[in-house]
C-alpha cells in the first residue's frame, strides 16, 4: 500500500469508484482508494440502477447525460461488462403541471441536442404494449433511459482506474484523518498510515462516522428503500424484446423490466428512517425485513397503470437502505472549513450521476473548479443551522415527496424556521409569506386584507402574482421597505484591510471614507464567482456585502488571500440586519426618522454614512438592487425591530409599505440587474455578464488574476441580454431555452419575472453571440411552449439611471 499519494478516496461505492478512475483520468494516477469491505458494500450492490438523462437543473442533465454515454466507454475501455440495457423510457404525465414539466424538459433537450420528445399514445402503445394509457395527458420518449448492472459498473471503474496506476484496498477501514500543518492529511488504517494531499470522503452510508474523523457533521440519515422483481410474465417472455422503463411519478412509483419480470419500486408516504444515531461498523450486503404493506397505495397505481403487476407473483423484495441529504441533492465539493478535504455523499439516483460526479469531483480537486456550476449541489449550501432536527424533517418530506414537482418559487415548510431575526413575529402581523435563504426566514410577500395567506404552487402565474404586483408598484409610485437582513456581512479592519480586498477582489477598493465599490470575484477559470458591494468605514475599516446563500461558498475564496499581520476578515451575518427603503418617497419617508442630510449634494450615489434612523445607529448605503432611489440600513441585529417599526409607522403617510423578495426579483429584472447564483456563474466570463468594466488589471494582482488574464482577450461566447416576452398566464423564471424564430437554439433564460411597473413579462438571459442581438425576435420556452420575444436593447425601467441619482 503507498504511503504517500495525491489523493485518498474513503468508500469503495459507485461514486468512490468514479472518483478514483476520474483522478486518474486527468493524471493522478497515484490515487488510493479505501475500502471497509467489499466494493459495492453499502447502497450500491443492492439498488435498481436506472438511468435517465433529464433533470430540472440544466447542468445536472448535463452531467446524467455524460454518465449514460460514460458507460459503453468504460466497457470498451475495460472489457468489464456494465450490463447495460437501453429499451429507452416513457414518461407520462396525469395533470396538467407534469405536462408543463415535461414539455420544458423537451424544450431543453432540443437546446442541447438531447433525445428526449412527444411521442403518440399509437407509439407507446407499440413500445410498451402492457401500458394501460388512459388519463394520460402527454407520454414523453427518451431513447437512451434503462439500466445497469450495479456491481458491473463499479468493477469497470475500479478497472479502469487499477489500469492507469491507482490503487485499490478492499477490508481496508479508516481508523482516522488528522489535518497536517501544511493543509495535506495522514489517513489511517490498520494495515498502515498514508500521507495524502487530498481526502476524499465518499463513503455513502457512512459518510457521516468518516466525516467525524475530521470533526465535520454532514446533514445526512439514511433510510429504508423498498422495491420488488415479479415472477416472469408471460407476456414480456412473448415479446422477445426489452419493454422501455416508465416514469409515472405522478403515480408515486417507478417500473422496469428485469429478466422477463417487472422491477416496481416506490417512495411511499410513511416513510422509515434507519440509523439515526449512526450507521453500525458492521453493515455491509445485509437487508431488512420486507415490508410490502407501506407501498400498498403506490403498487395498486402501479397495477392500474401496467395491470400485469396485479397478476404476477413476487419473486424477491429488496428493502435496503438509502441516505439523504436535506433536499435529496447531493452534498459535493471541498469543505470550506478544511483544508483539501473534499465531500460527495447522500447521492440517490446514482447510477444517472456517477460517471458526471466523479468528473467534476476530478476536475475541481485537481483543476481548482469544476467545468459546470455545481452551486446547487454544493455542500455550502446548508450551514451549521441544518442540524439534526432539521435534516430529519426535512428528509421525511423529500422521501415522502420524491416525484412531487418541484415548481418555480416554491418553498416548503418541512424544517422550518431554522433561523430567524427579531423583526420575524411583528412581518408575521403584517401578513408575510416566509421563504428560506440559507436558514433565515425573510418575507417573500405580504398579504393584506383579504388576500391569501398561504402561497400557491405551479408553472403558471400563482395566488401571489397578484400582492406582489401591488408592492412592486407601491414601491415604483411611493416607496417600500424590503427586508435585506440575509445578505452576507464582513468587517475587515486593520492596517492591512485595503491591501487584501485589493488582492481579493478585482475593482479597485475606494480609498476615501464614505466610497463605495462594485466589484466582482474571478473564479478559478476566470468566471464571476461573486459580487460584492465593498464601502470604506474608516482609514482601516470596510465592510463587504455579497450573497447571503454564498456565503459558506465564498469562504474558499477568502481563505486562499492570507491576511496581512494585524488584519482582521469577521462575517458580522449574524449580528448584523437591515433594510431597503427604496422609491421616490424614500427620501422623503426616511426624513421623518433621522436628521440625517440626504440630499444628493450632501449624500450622493454610492456614498455611506454612519448616521441615526429612529435613534438606531446604522450604516447607510445610498444603493438599491430596485434600481430606483434608495437606501440600505444596515444595523445591529438587536435594534432591527426597533428600526423596522418605525420605518412602518413612518410609511403610510407617503402610501408607502412592506415589499418583499419577490417585488424586488422583478423589480431588479426590470433594471436588468444580475444576481450571483442566476446571472453570475463561475461559468461565464466577465466580459459576457456585463462585469469587465469593473475590474482593474492597473492594480496589482488579485485572486485569480491571471485566469481572467488568459480568458480577457478571448471573444464572448453568450452574452448577458434582457428579453421582453408576449406571455399571459406564465412567466420564465429561469432555466427556460431560447430559440430564434426558426428553432435554432441560442441560449438559456437565468432569471425571469413579470415588470408590473412597465407592464411585461421580462427575462434575463444568455445568448449566443453571433446568433442573436439586442432587437432581435426571438422565442422562449415558458411551460415547455414557444413565445415570441424581443431582446431589448436597453432596460424597459429608467435606462439612464436617473432614478438611481436623483
């Protein structure tokens, strides 16, 4: 066994195999992977194995669709048989919102090239001809959906890998990771310690117990999966051919062939957690007892669907388990608390995602970043607030709610409050509708009179269009107050404070009391990988203000700019709240509560001062992501309520109010304003977001400097454009393709919503260069259907910035 490598991957799984081969892949081809048993222990022996290549999330589609062509490699590469089967699969769809589901997710496959489209009931009829189709609203085909041979594919990574030099040490279990000095780590075993730049914990059902090693809690619990193999059925044996899978997630089940038999398996309601405490040492190939009854709803929509079910008899049940992430996403990428140590646990469907996870694991291990934006999937995204209680709740509603829709907007209860402000009781008297942003709890609406208390969900416009229309035009007419207590805060004070934002940001840090700056982060690849706004406090004091649901993400980035000597970088998140008291009246209402001078001369754009708002001590920023006249507060967190109150006692007599996120989602599209995680992606250059302009290479160095440097000069392959769309009932809310007029593809929606102050359902989207430009006709998929469009060539809502200044 070596005692130095590159890398050590703890879990001889699918994933864990993946991982090896694609080190080894892009040269690393000392890797080692450790394995407490036998590989396949764990989840991978025993699970279904069924591949498909649409998901809602473009990237992840992306990443399916190399895993389903992956395969056939690895066969031809290896000579170990991945038991592949191809038949292809049918996706039906019983309402009206899986029809809206299905069609955008064709309308996406024609974007990139992917075969999956409509088909006739006459043609799955003749494809599946055990398919009873009545209440079928639409049957989509995708030529390439099966499954696989479980251990097969394992064995061919493990193959694969062995063949470029890695190693393999199965009954070899980790007794210990120790972090070293020098950010390298010492794995041990009983069979001899390793030296090792990167650990790798890709352990599935015990994920969590190896993650503990390195005193690290993954928000993870396993739980009990069931599905069942028939008898043979005569019919398929008749057939002599492979019938295509059938995804009636509508009917809460999935369905295959296996042998001359059918494959059922559910995700039933009364779920059933296992090993809350821990996954036991000794757990490898076992199962549980079967326990047919709780899937008894989903197999009788089984047995209506495919009647066969009903007659044949069982032949095994495999009941084994599962382990689950709060959002049943996987948890990927480098924990920003450790020093090269990287996660990629609480995988479900598997077999879809191996081959794309362990290239992107590869890539960003070896490269610094992945090729694809994997935000949504990135470990970053809960924090320490996603404890036990809170993963547990929030398991049993994915488990529950596997095939549910995951709509647009949408945000479930489970779990929640996980974290709230002081102003969160009296925004509850005031009718507000609560969404979650990295656990804060923050008023996505507010329902006044009698408007509906609780949100809607769908692809089409909801219950909530209509509030959030009247504050987004309250606010345009008068002025509104908007809840920004969860974006991200940092202090930086010290001698050496402008020093290291200069060296970690790429604009130039302002150098005079009171400035403020815009500023990108380059990522690795010379993509934006943030946006902050950063004010100067004092000679030696900034604060920065960036993404709230980045912020564990951005801490990777911080921690690669040492600090000079006598510098201190603090997030300030949780102490700190504020406001946006943004509109024409903002002025006006903000003067009855401070004696503040905030006129223009005294107090101009991108300008702060520290002044009294209700005799609360605040930091005010003369900004706003309205893209109208305003100002943030930003205060201490114990004196929000009492900002909070005042501002609303002060805003009726200017007609004014409470706004929400979603007011301010459309009102900064009206502006054409970009958001990090939406418009602003490590994927695309500064040059193609609109953000060139704000980095200065004049500077000196800055994170990444040189990535930017070898992608500057390069011409932009999308570009950052505002569209105007004729839609009635829907809007685009991101994900949704462009096409021109005569189907040619050209690019993708990032954010979408209706402009209610200029009366048009507006997106911001990429499109190609070259193939579509500012005053062209276009046509966006919403719901999965063509609409005529326009690219605007300036903003709909005060293009020159008038507003902004006055």
């Amino acid at each position: 066994m070596r005692t130095h490598t590159s890398a050590v991957v703890i879990g001889g799984g699918l994933v864990g195999c993946s991982i090896l081969y694609h080190l080894a892949k892009l040269g690393w081809t000392d890797a080692v992977l450790l394995e407490r048993s036998e590989l396949t222990s764990g989840s991978t022996w025993h699970a279904a194995a069924n591949i498909h290549g649409l998901h809602d999330s473009t990237n992840i589609s992306r990443l399916q669709h190399y895993t389903m062509n992956l395969y056939k490699e690895l066969e031809a590469e290896t000579g170990q048989g991945c038991g592949i089967f191809q038949p292809g699969s049918l996706y039906l769809a019983q309402t009206e919102a899986r029809e809206h589901q299905l069609r955008l997710q064709a309308a996406k496959a024609r974007r990139y090239g992917l075969n999956f489209a409509e088909i006739s009931r006459d043609e799955a009829e003749r494809l599946h001809p055990l398919v009873n189709f009545d209440g079928i609203r639409t049957i989509m085909f995708e030529p390439d959906g099966g499954n696989v041979d479980p251990s097969g594919v394992t064995h061919a990574y493990a193959t694969g890998a062995r063949r470029m030099g890695a190693e393999i040490h199965r009954f070899t279990p980790v007794t210990g990771t120790e972090a070293q000095p020098d950010g390298s780590w010492i794995v041990r075993t009983e069979k001899g310690d390793i030296h090792t730049r990167w650990v790798i914990n890709a352990a599935g059902l015990w994920a969590r117990e190896v993650a503990a090693m390195a005193g690290l809690a993954l928000p993870l619990i396993p739980t009990e999966h069931q599905y069942f193999v028939t008898e043979t059925i005569p019919e398929i044996a008749e057939l002599g051919r492979r019938l295509p899978s059938v995804a009636d997630r509508d009917g809460e089940y999935y369905l295959r062939q296996e042998g001359l038999g059918l494959l059922v398996g559910a995700y039933e309601r009364n779920m059933k957690f296992w090993a809350e405490a821990g996954t036991p040492q000794g757990f490898g190939h076992e199962l549980f007892e079967d326990d047919l009854e709780r899937l008894e709803e989903n197999v009788m929509r089984a047995i209506n669907r495919v009647p066969v079910v009903g007659t044949a008899g069982i032949k095994r049940v495999i009941n084994g388990p599962m382990i689950w992430s709060p959002d049943s996403a996987a948890l990927f990428g480098p924990v920003p608390e450790l020093r090269n140590y990287f996660c990629c646990n609480g995988i479900i469907p598997g077999f879809s995602q191996s081959g794309g996870l362990g290239k992107l694991a590869a890539e960003w291990i070896i490269e610094g970043e992945s090729s694809l934006d994997m935000f949504a999937w990135d470990l970053a995204r809960f924090g320490d607030w996603a404890d036990k209680a809170f993963t547990r709740a929030r398991v049993r509603d994915q488990y529950a709610n596997r095939f549910k829709i995951h709509f647009p907007n949408e945000e479930r209860a489970a779990g929640r409050p996980a974290r709230t402000r002081p102003a969160y009781d009296c925004q509850k008297g005031l009718g507000a509708v609560f969404g979650m942003n990295f656990g804060w709890e923050h008023p996505l609406w507010f329902a006044t009179g009698d408007e509906p208390k609780e949100e809607t969900h769908g692809f089409t416009r909801q219950n909530w269009w209509g509030p959030v229309g009247r504050e987004a035009r309250m606010l345009r007419e008068n002025a509104g107050i908007i809840d920004i207590s969860n974006f991200a805060r940092y202090e930086v004070r010290g001698p050496g404070a402008e020093d290291w934002l200069n060296r970690l940001l790429a604009n130039r840090m302002p150098t005079q009391i009171g400035r403020s700056c815009l500023s990108p982060l380059i990522g690795k690849r010379g993509g934006v990988a943030g946006d902050f706004t950063v004010t100067r406090l004092a000679e030696d004091e900034f604060l920065m203000i960036g993404s709230g649901m980045a912020e564990r993400f951005h801490q990777r980035f911080f921690a690669a700019v040492p600090l000079p000597e006598g510098t201190s970088f603090r997030s300030v998140t949780t102490e700190m709240a504020g406001f946006n008291v943004a509109g024409p009246k903002s002025r006006a209402l903000l003067a009855t509560c401070t004696d503040a001078d905030l006129s223009t001369g005294a107090f101009p754009f991108m300008r702060s001062q520290r002044i009294k708002v209700a005799g609360v001590d605040v930091v005010a920023l003369r900004v706003s992501f309205t893209g109208d006249l305003g100002w943030e507060l930003h205060c201490a967190e114990a004196d929000q309520l009492t900002l909070y109150r005042a501002l609303i006692e002060a805003a009726p007599a200017f007609g004014a109010g409470p706004v929400g996120s979603r007011a301010l989602g459309s009102l900064r599209i009206e502006k054409g304003y970009g958001s990090f995680t939406r418009e602003y992606s490590p994927e695309y250059w500064p040059q193609e977001s609109g953000l060139a302009g704000l980095i200065k290479l004049d500077k000196g160095d800055f994170l990444n400097r040189g990535a930017y440097l070898a992608v500057r000069d390069r011409p932009a392959r999308d570009r950052l454009v505002q569209i105007a769309i004729e839609a009635t009932i829907a809007d685009a809310s991101g994900g949704e393709p462009v096409f021109l007029p005569d189907g040619t593809p050209v690019g993708q929606v990032s954010s979408g919503a209706y402009g209610y102050s200029v009366g048009r359902s507006l997106a911001l989207a990429y499109v190609k260069v070259g193939m579509a430009s500012p005053g062209d006709r276009v046509h966006v998929a919403i719901l999965g259907q063509m609409h005529e469009a326009e690219i605007l060539t300036r903003p709909p809502f005060d293009p020159e910035g008038k507003r902004l200044r006055a």
